[in-house]
C-alpha cells in the first residue's frame, strides 16, 4: 500500500513537472543552428562522396530528413549570416562582405532579426561561436571596454563569440559584452593597416616561431604559433588556444543548454570548424588520415554528438529542432599548408558539384542542410526540394508563431512544410552570390549565372569561380556539375532569367 501511495505521488510530481515544462515551452520547440564553416556538399558521410565517417551528422540525418537542394545564400560567410540573420538578400546592402576583424556591426540596430523576432514568440536566443559579422559602433569595437553594439543589441539575450574568424585578429573570446579574461593592464590593440609593434614578430619576418605556416596571406600577428590575418598586441591573458576551440564552444552550449528551463530557446550555434586554421584538438590529431581538415571534420562531428548529448540527458532532444548546415561551400587549401590538399585522396568535398566557397559554381552554396525534430518530423527521409537558408527566418516564425512584421526580412518565404518534410515544394527561385558578387538564379532546374568581369580562377586556392564574361546556362538536372553552357541553345530562356534577376534585384 505505502508503496503503491509512493510510487502515485512519483506519479503525479512527473506529471506535474513535464506539464509544467510544457506549458511553459507552450508546446514550442528549442530550435539549435548548427551552423558549421565551409563544410563542402560532400563533407559529411550522409551526403554518400566523403571518404571519412561522419556518423553524429549522419544520424541526425537518420533520424531527421536530410536535402539535397538546400543553399546558403552566398559562398562566402559574412554575407550568409547576413542574409540568414535578417532574411534580406547582402547583395542589396553594401559593405556585406567578408568583413575584416575590425568592422563595426553590419546589422543595423533598426533590423527585426531572426534572434529578434523569436524573442517576440518567447524565445530565449543565444550565439555561441563564430560571429563575423561585425562588432561595434562606426569607430569600430572598444576590445578593452564594453563591446557594443553587437549581438546583444540586436536581438540575442547572450553571446560568446569568436569575433571575426580563427584566422583573424582579435584572437580573443568576447561574452556579451567583454572581452573573456583581459587584463585591463595590457590592453589590446588592432589594426588591420600596418604593425602596432614594428617590432613584434610576424608570419612573414619570422617564420622560424610558426607551427603552421601560411600558404597565402595569414602572414601577420603570431598568436600560437600561427600567423593571422590582421595585426594585434597586448591581451595575452585573454588570447585563445585554437587547439581548445571545439570543447570550449561545446562547454558554453551544454551550459547554456542545461540552464535553459523556463523558456524555449534558440541558439546559433555557429562552429568554428572546419574553417582554417585547422588545429584539432590532440584528440582528433591525425586520426583520420586525411590531415588537418579531416581532423577537424572529425572533431565537428563528435561536436553534434556532444549537442545531441546535452539534449538527451536534459530530456529536451525530443522537442528540439536541430538544424544543421553550412555558411558556404568547401575549400582545401584556404591559406595554411596544413597538407588538406596533399592528403585528400579520394575524398569529394563537393558532391559531384563544381567550384567551391567563393564560386558562383554550385559547389560555392549547395552545402549539407539536415533537420531534426524528433516529436514532428519523420526520421530517414531526403527531401529534394530547392531550399534556402534565407527562408529561415519566415519559416522559424511560425515555429515561433510571430507574425513577419512589414518591411521587415523581405527575401524570406516561409517554407516550413518542406523544413518538416511535409512538402517537397521548391522555392519559385533562388538567388546565390559569390564572392565578387555575381549573381546566380536557379529557377526549376535550370540556372542562369549572369556575365562577370571577375576572375575565372582563384588562384590561391585553386578554385573555378564561375565567373565567364558570357551569360552561362545551366540545366541542372541533366548537367549537375555545370559543363555544358546552353546559353547559345536557350537565348531567350537567358533573357527571360536574367530578367527576372533583374527585377529581383530592383525588389
Ligand atoms: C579570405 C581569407 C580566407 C578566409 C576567408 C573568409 C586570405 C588570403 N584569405 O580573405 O582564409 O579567412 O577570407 O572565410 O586572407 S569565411 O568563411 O569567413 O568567408
Ligand atoms: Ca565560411
């Protein structure tokens, strides 16, 4: 009887507790963005061309819906997160472009963003991870202040970021609103002219104190043993240890994660891997045979496991949406001889498209795009719709049930039934940008790249840019790697295209 009672009142104080939670999360999901650094179409095992294990990513994947039509914006980063953050296309707002480590915040504060307008449907928002998107009024960041305006001020309720990239200076993490564990007496300084210290070393004077040499730029400021983009002195309380990045940014998450009991929450979280330069952990140090890229794509993987993780032993895995996918395309050698080029072998990066980050070529934005949502979404399912991340952010509001307010996120269409793979309905089209701002339609099948006076080739990292002074044509279903340019054959299919990019433009 005494333990029947007991076992009744385990009962009703369960109930209790997960109705309350429900209540609380009004039935909405936590919503987590994974959003990885260059991490090509074919990176991840899922995708069938990689010659390495991914098998976190790849049961999110199983347990999820996995597209294979699915875009960043661009095929570079800033202006992704831009376009994902605020749902407005950068190619409509100057100065969106890989941002130097210094510019001030390219968001401005009038923007509803993506953070933003989930707060309005009760959200909790937090980013964790790589930023790039600017920090600071127009007289730049205060580094030994209160750094602002930035994420905080724009619609996330906290912040721990990596300012800019790994490879460029400042190298120091920044939570909300401080740079982590500055000492006041040694106060940082950047520039992204000329050397601070004439005197200090550099990649370039000094290569001898370098552990990883660049192969193109990244020859200024040394901080631990690898030369940066940029130029910095003082904060060596505070610099980072690139070997920690990944368990640091895991650490802040499950914190996060595990503290978040009132409210559903969203948090970007944004990886610095596999973007360079490529430091795995000692954990992941030549453990995939394929050299530093593999390494870190093996750290990224754990990395999903360890999010996955966080949720299970919290209880929140079934009623979070995961979203997991790439700001742009992959590349090898992105600027540090880290022997990714050497130690490729049979590994396809790119799926069976051509081109890469920076091309207007398919490879530049197709990137991995995997949902998972235990509670609403079917597991094991492809969906091969034409998705991009710049819906996002109407689709999220209704996750959210906001509202998209006038004016505001103006490229963004909800696309939620094909989020949840409920439908397999494609965009009308789908505009992608590479990284001299050509501009690329795909309407159906078909995509139009428009003319570019800019260079075929990036030479420094050996990729095909897309960029052709005729206007391309591509049928994509029949030609998925883009070597036939039937543009000759359907001129007034390229009028008709470049047309509507035109008008698109104007919008
Ligand atoms: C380029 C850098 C590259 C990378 C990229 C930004 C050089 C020579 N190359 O300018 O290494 O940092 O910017 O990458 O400096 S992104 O993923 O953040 O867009
Ligand atoms: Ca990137």
């Amino acid at each position: 009887m005494y333990k029947r009672g007991c076992r009744f009142l385990l009962f009703a104080i369960t109930l209790i507790i997960s109705t309350n939670l429900h209540s609380q999360n009004n039935g909405k999901p936590n919503i987590i963005l994974i959003y990885t650094d260059d991490l090509g179409y074919g990176d991840v095992s899922a995708y069938g061309t990689a010659a390495i294990k991914t098998p976190n990513i790849d049961r999110l994947a199983k347990n999820g819906v996995r597209f294979t039509n699915a875009h960043a914006t661009s095929a570079t980063c800033t202006p992704s997160r831009f376009s994902l953050l605020t749902g407005k296309y950068a190619w409509r707002k100057q100065g969106t472009g890989i941002a130097p480590g210094d510019a001030s915040l390219i968001i401005p504060l009038t923007t509803t963003t993506l953070p933003g307008m989930l707060q309005k449907g009760g959200y909790h928002t937090a980013v964790i991870g790589k930023w790039h998107l600017g920090l600071g009024d127009a007289k730049g960041a205060d580094w030994n202040g209160k750094i602002a305006p930035g994420p905080l001020e724009i619609g996330f309720n906290y912040s721990f970021l990596i300012p800019a990239t790994g490879d460029r200076v400042p190298c120091v993490f920044v939570e909300n609103h401080q740079v982590v564990n500055l000492d006041k007496n040694d106060p940082i300084k950047v520039s992204y002219k000329e050397p601070i210290d004439p005197s200090a070393p550099t990649g370039k004077k000094n290569p001898a104190l370098l552990k990883l040499h660049p192969s193109h730029g990244h020859d200024m400021t040394i901080v631990n043993g690898i030369s940066r983009i940029g130029y910095m002195t003082g904060g060596n309380a505070a610099l980072w240890k690139d070997e920690d990045f990944a368990d640091i940014l895991v650490q802040k998450a499950t914190t996060y994660i595990t503290q978040q009991k009132s409210k559903p929450f969203f948090l970007y979280f944004s990886t610095h891997d596999i973007h360079v330069p490529r430091i795995a952990n000692e954990r992941f140090v030549g453990k995939s045979g394929m050299g530093a890229r593999g390494d870190v794509l093996l750290q990224l993987d754990w990395t999903v496991g360890q999010i996955e993780a966080v949720l299970k032993k919290n209880g929140l895995l079934e009623n979070t949406m995961i979203i997991f996918t790439s700001d742009n395309g992959q590349v090898i050698d992105d600027g540090y001889k880290d022997e990714a080029v050497e130690k490729l072998g049979k590994h396809q990066p790119n799926g069976i498209f051509r081109g890469g980050k920076y091309s207007a070529f398919e490879a530049g934005t197709r990137v991995p795009f995997i949902v998972s949502w235990p509670a609403k979404v079917k597991p094991g399912k492809v969906n091969d719709a034409l998705f991009s991340q710049i819906d996002l952010y109407a689709s999220l509001a209704q996750v959210a049930g906001v509202t998209k307010e006038e004016g505001q996120a103006q490229d963004s269409k909800n696309a939620l039934s094909s989020l949840m793979n409920q439908s397999t309905k494609s965009r009308e089209f789908l505009v992608e940008q590479s990284l001299n701002s050509t501009l690329s339609l795909l309407v159906g099948n078909w995509k139009y790249i428009e003319p570019s006076k800019g260079p075929k080739i990036n030479k420094d990292t050996n990729t095909e840019l897309g960029n052709s002074l005729e206007p391309q044509l591509y049928n994509l279903a029949d030609d998925p790697g883009e070597t036939k340019n039937l543009a000759s054959v359907y001129p007034e299919r390229v009028n008709e295209m470049k047309a509507q990019l035109d008008k698109i433009k104007q919008n």
